[in-house]
C-alpha cells in the first residue's frame, strides 16, 4: 500500500493524523536501533558451544537469521515513514490559522478534550475543524 500517491477517504486520513504521533515515535525507535546495531559489533561462540552440533530444521546461520529481522525491521520502517509522509507532504495546504492551530496539536497527540480546552472550542468544534482538514488534505 503506497501512501504517498493513493487516493483516501476522510476516515483513513483521519486514521492516518490519529495515528501520526505513534509513527513518528516508532520511526524515531527504529531509527535509533539501526544505529546501535551499524555502529556495534556481533559476539562470536567460542569453546564448547562453537564446536556442537546445531539444532536441526529452520536455518541456523545466525548471520541470515539477523538478515532477515533487519529486512523485517525495514519494512517496517518504510511503511511507517510513508503514512507520516503522506500527512507531512500536504500539511502546507492548511492556510488557516486557527484550522492550523487545531491540526498541530492533534500531531502533537492532544486530546479532542484537551484540543478545545486550548483552543477555546468545543470538543465537537474541534472534531468538525478536523473532518475539515481531512477534507483539505484529501487529493
């Protein structure tokens, strides 16, 4: 599924600004794990565990089993990226203030409570302004 150049409904682009502050905190923890993993070296056996036998099905080479998590890692990665891309390439479309103001805190990860609080609407103000934007942000 490709973000960036399909058409969405109202309710996934709302999905998508619900859900952008937990990607962007799992792009941050993926992110930070590529580099300690790059950044640290691998332990080896020795002695008596690397002279045994391994367990017999499935694939014992630690190197291809690392491989393969970090290939599952990535595609993680990239498909996280790729919805918060989607919100981060069209915010530039909300040219009004307070509509603006509402959308931020929602990436931020306020509340509709805390939104109308700040703002000085109502909740179902604050939800409306969003539907709003939903609508801008649509292609």
């Amino acid at each position: 599924m490709n973000y960036a150049t399909e058409t969405y409904t109202t309710e996934k682009i709302m999905d998508l600004i619900n859900n952008y502050p937990y990607y962007i905190s799992r792009i941050k923890e993926l992110n930070a794990q590529y580099k300690s993993e790059i950044g640290g070296g691998s332990t080896s056996q020795y002695g008596i565990e690397a002279a045994m036998p391994k367990a017999a099905g499935g694939n014992s080479d630690p190197v291809h089993n690392d491989t393969l998590r970090r290939m599952k890692m990535d595609k993680e990665l990239s498909r996280l990226e790729t919805k918060a891309r989607y919100i981060q390439n069209r915010w530039d479309r909300i040219t009004d203030e307070r509509m603006a103001m509402i959308f931020n805190m929602r990436l931020n990860g306020m509340t509709y409570q805390n939104i109308s609080e700040e703002a000085g609407v109502s909740r179902q103000r604050a939800h409306q302004v969003m539907y709003e934007v939903c609508e801008i942000l649509k292609d």
